[in-house]
C-alpha cells in the first residue's frame, strides 16, 4: 500500500515536470521552399543580421554576428563567418562592405558571398515585447530563398546572450535535420 503511493507520487511529479518543460518550449516554425535543394549546402556565410539593440543590456549588433556564426559549432555545415566574407569581398573588389551603409552594404555583400559560400543566412530579429527571430537561408549565386525557420521567445525570455545562443543553435539543429530528411528521400 505504502510502495503504490510512493509510485503514484514519482508518476505525478514526472507528469508534472513534463508537461512544464512543454509549456516552456519556444514556438518555432521550418519551411522549405518548393523546390529548393537543401543538399546542395555546403559552405554557408553568415550576413549582417537586421537587428537593431533597444534593451540596454542585450547584445550589440556586433556580438549577435559573432554569436550567429559561433552557435554554428552545433552544426555539420561548413559556417563562414561575416568577417571573412567581407574580407575577401574587400581584397578581391576593393569595397569594404562594414564601412557602407546597411543597404549598400547587403548589395555588395549579395553580390561578392558566391566566391565564397554557396549559401547564406540572413537573420532578423523583431525584438517587441516578445523577441522574434527570422533565419532566411539563401543561395548564393542567385539570392534564391531556399529555407526559412522563426523562433520566437517565451516570456520569461529576454534579450541576452544566452536567449540569442539558444535561438541560432536550434536554427542549426533544424537545418542540419531538414537537409539530412530531403538526403534521406533522395535515396
């Protein structure tokens, strides 16, 4: 009698652990485009991200590039960072992308990612009362839209580097997982 309590008590304490891991989870959401080939990405070069820092404590602009480009350590994917792309960008045409505005910039960098990558991702961050993030994978040589993946925070969230890590590594968790899924149908 004592021992069916004790089991019926560790049942309710799981459930209740479980269903509040469940509530907890982000909201995200994973399309692919129509006929886009994932296989085809291989070396993928991090963009200048669409964000603009309104919290005082939440990360700069800058560190949100550097932290898209190291949550890629999650990934299979070869992951080139912004500052490298520019750089070549830079020694082969001459034109340094971090010194234009945001829309020349994002021109130029279009234009130069091909010698580089065959892919890149764009991230925009809609950070309201609840941060949103938008990954858009695109192909290179074509700026093609091929993927996109939107997460968005909880409420209890916020705008800290440890959110962003967070946000960008399951970014690359669902890429690795729909480009394997389109490999495995392929076969």
């Amino acid at each position: 009698m004592f021992m069916k309590k004790i089991v019926q008590m560790l049942l309710v304490a799981c459930m209740v652990i479980l269903s509040t891991q469940v509530a907890f989870a982000n909201s995200d959401k994973t399309t692919i485009q129509e006929g886009a080939d994932l296989t085809s990405i291989h070396r993928l070069a991090v963009a200048s991200p669409l964000y603009m820092q309104v919290e005082e404590k939440a990360p700069s602009k800058a560190i949100l590039t550097q932290i898209i480009y190291d949550s890629s350590r999650v990934s299979k994917l070869n992951v080139i960072s912004y500052d490298a792309v520019a750089e070549g960008i830079k020694m082969t045409s001459n034109v340094d992308v971090k010194s234009l505005d945001r829309r020349q910039a994002a021109k130029e960098y279009r234009a130069g990612v091909a010698k580089y990558a065959d892919s890149y991702v764009l991230v925009t961050v809609a950070n309201n009362s609840r941060t949103q993030f938008f990954f858009d994978v695109y192909k290179a040589d074509t700026n093609q839209l091929l993927y996109t993946y939107q997460i968005q925070a909880n409420r209890s969230e916020g705008d800290t580097v440890s959110t962003y890590t967070n946000f960008c590594e399951q970014f690359y968790k669902h890429l690795d997982r729909s480009i394997e899924e389109q490999q495995k149908s392929k076969k």
